[in-house]
C-alpha cells in the first residue's frame, strides 16, 4: 500500500461517546515538521466540549458495560485492539511521521510495536493479578479488594505520541476505568485515528474520549474538571509541576512522566564498540528528543580523545533527511520553536566555555523544515547549561572523569533523575555504579531497554510514580477492605 493511500483528515475535533464532535472551538493547524506545511488542522475544544467528554467518560463508568465485564471480556477487547493497531500499522505510522518527523522507520519498528504491545502486555496483566486476603486475625477474614477509581485524565506529549498516549490509555482502562485522551496540540493526528480505531477494535463508546486542544486551554479544563479521579501526564517538568498543582485542588492524584538529562558513563574497560554506538543511539534516536535521551556523554579521559573523534565522525556522518525515507537517520524536530530552543544552546555553550565538536546550525538543504545539525559540544565541567538542561534535540554534551567517584558525582550532580547508562565489562566497576546512581532506571552494556514488567519512572524532577503493571494498577485502583467474621462473634451489647 502506498502512503498516498492513506486519507489525512481535513480537520480532528472531539472524539466523544464513540463518535467524532467537530466543536465550535478555534481552528488550529497541524503542520509537517519536514515542510512547515499545514497538513490538516484540528478544532480546539473548550472548558464546555471538554465538560461533554468527562461527562462522556462518567456515564461509560457509571453505567457502562466497559467497568463490569468480567477479565476474560476485557482481555478479548485488549488482545483485539493489539491486532487491530497492527493492522493498521502502515496508516498510523504514516499520519504519526507526517506529523512529528520522526523518521517513519523507527515508529514502524518501535514505536508502533509498543503501541500494540501495551495494550496485550496489560490484557496478560490483569489475567494474572489476585486480591489480597488476611486470615491472621482469628475469627476474621479480611479480602482486600482492587476497584477501578473512575475517569482519567491522560495528558499526551508530542515526541513519542502514539507509544506514550497508548500506555496511558491500556494502563487506565484494563482495570475497568474509563478516560478523556489529550494529546498534544502539536501531534494530534495519528493519536485521533487510533482512537477511532480502538471502538472499531470493540472497545464500547464512551470508555476512551478524546479532545484536542493547547495546554492552558483544553489541558488546564480537563485536569480541573471535577469529575477527574486520575491525572496521568507525560511532558516537560515545569508543566508537570503546574498539573499537579491543580490537580491538587480537587485532591487527585497525579502521576508525571517528565524530563531527564540522563548520564551516559563509558569506562575504558567497556567494549569501546558496542559503547559507542550505544551512545549515538542514546542521543540521536528519535531525532534527540526522548526523555530517556543519553544526553550528558561522560568520558573517562584515558579513552576521551580516542573516543570523542569517533562519535564526531559518525554523528557528522548521520543522514538527515525525509523522515518518510527508508534510508534516514535524522528527521526534523518536531516544531520550529524546538529547533529554535535547540540552537540556541548551541550558540550560547562557547560563552559558558564549551568546545563545539560539530553542528549546532540548522541543517542546510531542507527548506523551511526544522532540521538542526548533529550536535556535540564537549564541556568543561558539569556548571554548563549544556549539561544541566534538558534540551531535546540531536545534541550531545561530553564531559571527561577521571575516578568512578568523579564519575558518579558528576552524574548525580543534576536536577532529574530518570535513566543512567554504564558501559564497561569491569563488575565491580558496574556494581558500584549501579548500587549508587540515582536514577529510576540504570542500564548497563545497552542502550534503552523497556522491560514493561519492571517500573519506568524518575527520581527528583524527572517525575512522580512508576510505569509497570502493579504501580498501574495501584495508582488506577481503588483499594477497598471487606472484613467478614468467620462465626457469630459475641457483640457488647449496647441499651439493654
Ligand atoms: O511540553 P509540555 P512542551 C520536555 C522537553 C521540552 C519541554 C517543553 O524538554 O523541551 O518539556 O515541552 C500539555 N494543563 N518534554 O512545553 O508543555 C500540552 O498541551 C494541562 C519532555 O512542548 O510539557 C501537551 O499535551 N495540560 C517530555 C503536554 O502537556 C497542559 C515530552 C506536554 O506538553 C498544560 C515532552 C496545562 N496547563 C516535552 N500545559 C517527556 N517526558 O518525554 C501544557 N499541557
């Protein structure tokens, strides 16, 4: 099939009760990173429109079939949207690529693959997961119980928006909640398909709504509304931050997947190879923007020259390009005011005493697309902006250590706490590493591994909460305790 095949809708409204809602809200257009073209836009809803789809979401919850089918009905309807999502793997890949620039290869084999593997992943999850019951206490059985809280509020960011926004949504409704999907208003298009695609999967209407819209306006109605029971967001930390704080107000709970600026550590006993290209990936893939993105490479200075003209090489040598084509490494960023957050680093590091290895120009050639050049600086120390704020791009800070001690401070020495990287074939080396970085996942001798079954999530700033199949299950249920005595106990008899 080929892509021009695939329909782009000329404008995405709500999505509420199983069909679409084309509000009254501002027209707001969607570009194409690569061009800076509009390829479609999308109608913005307002606190009103946002009211129906909460409203649309409660009554799927209150009366509903979604909460009150048995497991084995839920898993039918989450392997179902599995293969579904991989049958249509071609058109929300392309809608996804059009729509972010990131390079159509990566969403084929990464990003779609997780997409529909969430969903079987917590379909397997909740086959598996039992009540609790305490029998300790004579006389007495007590079962602790797991209900769905209610209506989530999922709150999409816009570098990975299918893979994330599908976590979100199989992590809240397997448990018998319903939700309202806000994606971001710069990557709404591939999301609105795959949620149509969801009913079409059997997935009854009402349990996933969606509502498109900026983040002050459709974002800040959503997380506000009262009928909210659960607040998950993906995003930068700062609006991390102002989410929970008003989320606050009405007491619910918030889980935040935010930024990092995550430590790449190579030792001189790694297997240079394998750390090297594991480093590239760490920086490059997905155009640079991942929050997991191993963007402060630490060298040790043994191997720092040897090493440095190596990733100079091959990043000079990546292939910007179409992020349609097979053979592209590097696409546009998403937006052109990233491309412009991205630059601006680059043209402010000399000041701050950085070495410019390579790039930091847009990339010539592409017209009006937001390409940037791959980038590297290498840092005097770790004070740098370069190597304190999260930048997302295609940008690499190295910094040189010359202990593990000197290694793990300056690692440490940062506001997030996501992921770390280690490389080196030296156990006590890793172990010392490992038992003492302060990130919420520490990978060694790989670049990223998603192991769903353990938690993803951050320290410090880097986020609250995990992502796992018990820490989703216990941040979207409630649990009740039912106390029931085993034979007629003699009661204290009261007036007599
Ligand atoms: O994302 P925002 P921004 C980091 C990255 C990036 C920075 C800023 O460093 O440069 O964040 O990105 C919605 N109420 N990450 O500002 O604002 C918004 O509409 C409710 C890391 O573009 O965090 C969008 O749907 N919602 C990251 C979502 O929040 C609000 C991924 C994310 O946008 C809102 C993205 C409000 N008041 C950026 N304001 C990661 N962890 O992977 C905004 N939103």
């Amino acid at each position: 099939m080929s892509t021009t095949d695939f329909k782009v809708p000329v404008c995405i409204g709500s999505f509420i009760d199983g069909q679409p809602h084309l509000g009254t809200g501002t027209r707001l257009p969607i570009l194409n990173p690569a061009t800076d073209h509009t390829v479609s836009e999308f109608s913005e809803a307002q606190a009103d429109e946002v009211g129906l789809a909460v409203t649309g979401s409660r009554r799927a919850f209150e009366q509903g079939p979604w909460p009150r089918m048995s497991v084995d009905e839920r898993q039918a309807v989450l392997r179902s949207i599995h293969q579904v999502l991989l049958q249509n793997a071609p058109e929300l890949a392309y809608l996804e690529c059009l729509n972010t620039g990131i390079v159509m290869r990566e969403i084929e084999q990464r990003h779609l693959r997780r997409a529909a593997l969430n969903f079987s992943f917590f379909a397997d999850y909740i086959g598996q997961s039992s009540d609790a019951v305490y029998r300790q206490t004579q006389g007495y059985t007590t079962t602790v119980m797991r209900e769905p809280v209610g209506v989530a509020a999922l709150i999409a960011p816009w570098n990975a928006p299918l893979a994330l926004s599908s976590m979100q949504i199989a992590s809240s409704i397997a448990f018998g909640n319903t939700c309202v999907v806000k994606p971001s208003e710069q990557s709404p298009l591939a999301v609105a398909r795959m949620i149509e695609l969801l009913c079409e999967a059997g997935l009854p209407p009402g349990v996933v709504n969606l509502v498109n819209g900026r983040g002050p306006v459709t974002g800040q109605a959503l997380v506000t509304h009262p009928e909210i029971n659960r607040v998950s967001f993906t995003g930068g930390t700062e609006t991390g931050r102002h989410i929970m704080a008003s989320a606050a107000q009405n007491l619910v709970p918030c889980t935040l997947e935010l930024g990092g600026k995550s430590a790449n550590i190579i030792f001189a006993s790694a297997d240079l190879d394998r750390a090297l290209d594991g480093a590239l990936l760490g920086i490059f893939s997905n155009n640079g923007q991942q929050c997991l993105a191993g963007s402060r490479i630490l060298v040790e200075r043994c191997i720092l020259d040897d090493f440095m003209a190596r990733f100079v090489a091959r990043a000079r040598a990546l292939r910007l390009g179409d992020p349609m084509a097979d053979c592209t490494e590097l696409g546009p960023l998403a937006s052109r005011a990233q491309m412009n957050r991205v630059l601006q680093f680059a043209q402010q590091a000399p000041a701050e005493g950085c070495t410019l290895l390579a790039g930091g120009q847009p990339a010539g050639g592409f017209g009006s697309g937001y390409y940037v050049q791959p980038t590297a600086v290498l840092a005097p120390d770790n004070r740098c902006s370069v190597a304190r704020q999260e930048i997302f791009g295609p940008f690499a800070t190295l910094l040189s250590f010359d202990t593990e001690d000197e290694a793990l401070a300056i690692a440490n020495d940062s506001e997030f706490g996501l992921v770390s990287y280690v490389w080196s074939d030296h156990l006590p080396t890793v172990t010392l590493m490992t038992e003492g970085l302060r990130t919420g996942v520490v990978w060694v001798n790989t670049p990223m591994m998603r192991e769903l079954r353990a938690p993803f999530g951050g320290f410090k700033n880097s986020g609250v909460g995990r992502q796992s199949g018990t820490a989703c299950e216990t941040f979207f249920t409630e649990e009740k305790a039912i106390t029931v005595p085993t034979r007629a106990h003699p009661l204290r008899r009261l007036g007599v």
